[in-house]
C-alpha cells in the first residue's frame, strides 16, 4: 500500500532538509570561542574624589580596558579590604587582586632598598620623580625582590613634603621643631623629624584636621596637595617650604602574583604598556596638578609660608647623613651599591 503523501509531510521534509543544509554550513565555519573578560579587584583607601584616584587610578582601569581589547577589567571597590597599612599584605595574601600604598606604611625590614626615593631634595615634580623612580627600579632587581609574592605593576611618589604647623610661631630652623609633635609617614621621614628634634606621630590623613584642632599634633609633614584633599587648610597656620622637598614617600601598585600568572602573556604585555613608567608619570601629573591648585588655595588662605633658607638647608642635611649612612649599609647588605642607586635617582628625576 503506497504511503499517503499530506501537506503536513511534505513540510516536514522540507523542514528536515533546511537543518542539514544549516548544520552543514555551521560545521563548515570556523569555530569561534567567546572568552568571558577577567575582572580584577582593586582596594583603594584614598578618598573616592582624590586626585590619585579620579586622575589616575580610573584612567588606568580604562586603559587596561582598551589595552586588553575588553579581556581585563578592573573593578575599585567602593569601601578598601583593610587598612592602608596593610594593603602590600592584601594582593600578597591575594584578598585583593590590586592594592597600592607607601612601603614605609608596611611593618619591618621588607622594605630597605626600595625606600632610596624618600630623601630629601629629589625634586619639586611627582611627575619627574616617580617617572626616575621606576627607571632605577628596572636597573635594580633588589627592588622588586622586596615585593615578592606580587607582581609590581608601578612605584611612585607622590609631590615634595612640607611641613604644615597650626602655630602661629614660624617653623625656620631645626630648634624651631624641637619637641613639637608631628605628624610622620614613616620611613626617612620618621628618622628625619626624629633627628631634628621632633616627636614622631602616626596618624592616619582622614583624623588630621580633628587631631590638629584638639592640639594632639602640633604639626604634619605631607604634600601641598593634602590640605585640599582632606580638607584641614583652615587648621593651619604656617608652611615651610623645603627646595625639592623635606622628603617623598614611595608607593607601590602591586598585583598578586598568583593572579598575575594566570593572565595571558598578550594581556600582561598589554597591561604593563599602561604601567610601569607610564603610570607613574599619569598619578605623577595628577599630583603635581593637584599640589599647584593647593598653592593657589594656600595663597588664597593667606596662609603664611615661609621657604627654607640654607642654614636650614644645612641643618636638614646635618641630620640626614647618619640616616642615608644606615640606609647605604643597609643596600649594602642586599648587594647594591646605595651611592650609585642614589645618585643615579637623583640625576634622573632631575631630566622631565
């Protein structure tokens, strides 16, 4: 009996031969695998509107965006994972992909060699400075040794240290320091107001104005750009310019190593085309413009500041030499010559 052909047959045969005729063409195209785009965690602890943050940090991010074609993202995250004091700990320990922060922040003897850009009279740009920073770095594999356990995406600093007192006595020379309490960041800076006769007080830059206002520092060492930043200009009453700063601090940005690794070698080549030098120099901007809008806000202020003269000057370098003499040792110990390491930031951060 022959097999009754419908309507409905045929449609269905049409149907069954449009799907070969698909499948085929699918086989015949080349397969093309969809990647889902890393997104990398960041702690950040400066204030969302710091200039380092909205001029630096969020410019980078889109950067790794474009320079990965949309493979790594990074996400800051709002609130930080813990405290800036312990934010090398966190992409170490990988609670955090990214941290950055001051290596004077980070307790012990990890940091030695890399501190070299934290003395005196390096220079009046962060820009210069940071971009010298990072150069020696390169030359200098001792640096990267002390941050084991992360890949270093940048160091910097951030613009020259002044001094900010909320006494009406002008701070000109070394006796003029003597038994103030001030506020430090650690690092040279420390063993520098030590050495001048002040007493040491770490203090965290989001309780400075209320500590300043009850008395409990005297004074504070930190860039121009800070009283802007974290709003105590109105709690101060005399700056001391120091040529080329009374100190820098050193930062780092560092990624946890692990994390690192499991990039892809393009997208770490990619990465580090907007790191290295080339983000030291973009905070680097960000901070010299942030400081030169400071100076314009400290004019306005009428504040009086007073820049140091080289008696000061001398005495400044009097208390450095046992200071730079205990870091040379320390270089030393870690097989770097500390007089050329030095010499060699110095000349370079003076070339913009």
């Amino acid at each position: 009996m022959t097999p009754k052909y419908t309507a409905s047959t045929k449609l269905k045969t049409v149907f069954k031969g449009t799907l070969t005729a698909v499948a085929l063409l699918l086989s015949a195209a080349p397969v093309t695998t969809v990647v889902a785009a890393e997104t990398l965690t960041l702690s950040s602890w400066l204030p969302p509107t710091h200039p380092f943050v909205v001029n630096a940090l969020k410019p980078w991010a889109d950067q790794v965006r474009e320079a990965t074609n949309g493979n790594v993202r990074i996400r800051i995250l709002a609130k930080p994972l813990g405290s800036p004091l312990i934010h090398f700990d966190l992409a170490k320990d990988g609670i955090a992909d990214i941290s950055y922060g001051l290596q004077s922040y980070t307790k012990g003897t990890r940091f030695e060699v890399s501190n070299v850009a934290q003395f005196p009279f390096l220079g009046e740009s962060a820009e210069a400075v940071s971009a010298a920073y990072w150069q020696v770095a390169e030359e200098t594999p001792e640096i990267f040794a002390e941050h084991e356990g992360t890949h270093v995406l940048s160091l910097f600093t951030h613009g020259p240290g002044i001094i900010q007192n909320r006494t009406e006595n002008k701070i000109e020379k070394a006796a003029d320091l003597e038994g103030l309490k001030v506020r430090v960041p650690g690092g040279v800076a420390n063993d520098l107001i030590a050495a001048l006769g002040a007493e040491q007080m770490l203090v965290s830059p989001s309780e400075i104005y209320e500590t300043m206002s009850r008395g409990v520092i005297d004074a504070l060492t930190m860039p121009a750009e800070t009283m802007v930043s974290y709003k105590f200009i109105d709690a101060v009453d005399n700056i001391t310019q120091i040529p080329g700063g009374l100190y820098n601090t050193t930062w780092f940005m560092s990624m946890n190593q692990g994390r690192w690794d499991s990039l892809s070698e393009d997208d770490q080549k990619a990465i580090m085309s907007v790191s290295g030098e080339a983000f030291a120099r973009l905070q680097g901007q960000a901070w010299d413009v942030a400081d030169a809008a400071a100076w314009e806000a400290i004019k306005e202020a009428d504040i009086p500041v007073t820049v140091a003269d080289d008696a000061f000057i001398a005495e400044i370098n009097a208390a450095l030499e046992p200071i730079e003499a205990e870091w040379l040792e320390k270089a030393a110990k870690k097989g770097v010559d500390g007089e050329a390491l030095l010499a060699s930031l110095r000349a370079k951060a003076q070339q913009k």
